[in-house]
C-alpha cells in the first residue's frame, strides 16, 4: 500500500507548483495543519490564492525557476506541462518531486476511514453529498474534492477525524496510487480512451481500484462494466445499489413531479428505510443521491443526518449551477464534459420549464473530442441551440488534426466561435425571455457565462 505522511516528516520545506489548483488546494491545507512549512506558486490572481496566502503560505505568482529555492520536496499537478520551466527546475534540483496524486495516495493512506470515490460520471456530486452527510452528522472528515463547496468554503477541508472523503479519477490510473479503506464505483464509461485503449485495460483499472479497498467496495449493480470490475472482490465485502430492486440499496416511489426537488423512498433488501427529498434537479441526482445515502449509512451515519443533509445540499459549484438572470434569460453553469454527462444534463434541462435551452460547449482535449465526434454531436443536439468554443487542448497538442467546426458539422444550426466575447455577444442577441443558456465543459467556459452575467451591470 502506499506510504503515508510520517514519511515526509524529514522535510523541512514543502513546494507546491500551481498551489491554486482545485485537487491541489485541499492537499495543502491538509499538510499545512500538520505542520510542515509551506511555499506555492501559480499563474493567476484566484480567490483560492487569496484562501492560501490567509493561511500564512507564500505564494510567487508566475512560475520560475528560483520560486522552488529552499525545497526538499517538490509538488506538481497533472496540469502542469513538462516544459514548465519551474517543473524542469525542481526535476534538476536533487529534491524529492511528487505529482499531485501520489501525494493525495499518502494523504489517503494516513486515514482509518478513507472513502474514495470513482466513476466517470458523478464523482463530485456524491462526494459533495457525502461530505454534507459527514459534516451534518459532526464526523468532522478530511475532505478533497473536484468542485468548491459551500459548507466547506472551497474544495477541500482539513478534519480531526479519521474520515477521509475524496474524489478517486481513473486518468492515468492515479487512483490506484490511494489506499482507500471503502471504494466507491458510480459507473464505467469510455473516457480517456487515448491512455487505456481497451476496453479490457479500462475495467481492469477499476478492478484493481476495488482490490485496493481494505475493508468494502460499494458499486453501481446496475452498470455492467462495473459489475465486471467487481467480479473477482469477496461478496462479503461488496455493497450494490442502483435502480433495480436486486441491489442491496435502491429507491422506490419515484415522485419527479417538481423536477427541482426530486423525491424518493430509500429501500434496503425490499425494506422501506427512509423518506428523501432532494433539493438538487434531475433524476440523475436519484442514484448519486442512493449511492451517498449507502456509503453513509454503512459508515454507521444516522438516517436522521442523512435525511436532512440531503435535503440541504444544493450542489457543488459548476454542477447545473443557476449564476443569475439577464434580461429574463437565465445563466447557468455546468462541470459537463463527456457526452452521458452532456446528455443528462441536458435532458434535465429540457424538463424545468425554460421556452430554450440554448447549450455552450468547450470541448475538452483533442483526444476525447476526436474519438466521440459522434457522441458528442447526439448529446449536444438536445439543445435547441448549440454554441461551440475553440477545443482546450490543455496537456495534449493537436495531432489529431481535429477542431471545434467539425463537430459543429455534425449538429444542425450549430455556430462556433473563437473567442468568448464573440460568444457572449451572439448569445444574449439570440436569447430571449425565458430562456435558459447554460456553459458547459470542465475548462474555463464558466468565464463566458460570467461576461453574460456582468453584461447587465
């Protein structure tokens, strides 16, 4: 298993390259509080920058070379490309270098009670569910999350507990660099098909996600890859939900009547447990919320504290996120980025009441973009309009050959654009009253509804 933190205890001096980032934040916090002395850099002015320097840590905005001067131990995110002058540097300098998930693999393995989440959809949600239940119920977790959370302030938060909830992301296998004490599988989708090629090699990681559980697993009993997965983990230390009564937990009396308050009853082997009532929208949120209900009530959580954690929680941030209305027309914003994502997102969309749901799409990666052309085109033509930015290429090159306008091909009337001024002035001429435009994708596509939003002021 991987090692945890008493192992780093020998550093004196601990620095994170892109400390703004979300996944990288939490890590800090959580190394900050147990002592450790801490620098970071990043590129841009952020409020979680501002949240770093509270805590006492210097922070160099830009990133070069002399900002690592002093470190024995060197931190990097996923995101940051390998000519990054600071990155070379830290490589060069005979300190110890870690990428973000190694470092979040000996957080996790410093909990008795680490619960990791994995999936290619949903991952946030539930473990925004999960943390809201943990917090309500006064467990006090340790959390790390992919999206900012209000009843934490942000996307992570330290705890004197031994709980430990955080988000487990099959890229590149770095959830298999966890030591997680509960695995949580929500569904196994194609995604990130340039690294695993296979069908095979993409179960078989979350596979060894699941043998990595010391003590359960909790999956989806519904999703057939991921029943796949968990083929091979004893039955008494597996735990399924899902839609259909055969799992150990499922809902029942389904009532979507007010599609912004879904409601359900929680069952547990044909047993009625509970009545729960959402106050997120969308029948997705159904099964996240049956996952989160499970994974609770096995912590040993109260039914009480998950009744009204659930009917309190209100999504993280980015997750079918309402910002504000303009001239009527309403702003909202989501995390989306794969097309399942895509497609149910803007299903529940189509069912709140709006006269159009006009969808702005960034595609994210040229890989992904290349490989579900198709895809991508069937979930997007739910909309009633489509707009498309240039594709965020982040950590790939374009050797695909592949650009925003071929998709746009595939959708009827859709339109591109380049930049999101240009999209926020098309949008707000094509809206009307009573309309809904919502941004989508897991890049920076938020700024354009943002420009949207100031529009009025």
């Amino acid at each position: 298993m991987t090692a945890n933190l008493n192992s780093l205890n020998g550093k004196k001096h601990i620095h994170f390259i892109g400390i703004g980032g979300s996944g990288m934040y939490p890590l800090a916090q959580i190394l900050h509080s147990r002592g450790f002395y801490l620098t970071g850099s990043d590129n841009n002015e952020t409020e979680t920058l501002d949240a770093v320097r509270k805590m006492g840590i210097p922070v160099f905005l830009g990133q070069r070379k002399e900002n690592i001067k002093g470190a024995d131990l060197i931190v990097y995110s996923a995101a940051i490309m390998s000519d990054n002058e600071e990155l070379i540097a830290a490589k060069e300098s005979g300190a110890l270098v870690l990428e973000r998930s190694a470092l979040l693999g000996m957080v996790s393995a410093s909990f008795d009670n680490a619960i990791c989440i994995s999936g290619t959809h949903g991952k946030t949600t539930v473990s925004s569910m999960l943390t809201q239940i943990f917090m309500e119920a006064e467990r006090d977790p340790a959390v790390v999350i992919g999206g900012k959370l209000d009843i934490i302030g942000g996307s992570g938060r330290v705890g004197k507990s031994e709980d430990f909830i955080c988000e487990a992301c099959e890229y590149v296998d770095t959830f298999l660099k966890l030591s997680p004490d509960v695995s949580v599988i929500l569904n196994i989708d194609f995604d990130h098909m340039e690294y695993f090629k296979t069908k095979e090699r993409l179960i078989g990681s979350f596979a060894k996600f699941s043998e990595n559980a010391s003590r359960l697993v909790i999956y989806n009993g519904d999703d057939e890859k991921t029943i796949e997965a968990v083929e091979k983990i004893a039955e008494n230390k597996k735990v399924s939900f899902g839609y259909n009564s055969s799992n150990k937990y499922f809902p029942e009396n389904i009532d979507l009547s007010s599609p912004i308050n879904p409601k359900f009853s929680l069952f547990s082997e044909n047993k009625k447990l509970f009545d729960i009532t959402l106050s997120v929208p969308g029948e997705h949120n159904i099964i996240n919320a049956v996952c989160a209900a499970a994974v609770a009530l096995e912590c040993g959580i109260s039914p009480n504290a998950i009744i009204s954690a659930l009917k309190n929680f209100k999504g993280a941030h980015r997750r079918f996120e309402i910002l504000g209305t303009v001239g009527g027309v309403t702003i909202a914003d989501d995390y989306a980025h794969h097309p399942a994502e895509l497609k149910v997102t803007l299903e529940t969309a189509k069912k709140l009441g709006f006269n159009r749901v006009i969808a702005v799409f960034q595609p994210f990666t040229f890989s992904r973009t290349s490989m579900l052309l198709n895809e991508f085109a069937d979930a997007l033509s739910i909309a009633d309009k489509t707009v498309l930015s240039a594709i965020m290429g982040s950590r790939e090159k374009n050797t695909f050959g592949i650009k925003s306008a071929d998709l746009a091909e595939k959708i009827p009337e859709c339109v591109h654009f380049e930049t999101f001024e240009e999209i926020k002035d098309f949008c707000l001429k094509f809206a009307e009253k009573g309309d809904l435009i919502i941004t989508l994708g897991c890049g920076d596509i938020y700024k354009a509804a943002r420009l949207m939003l100031l529009y009025q002021q």
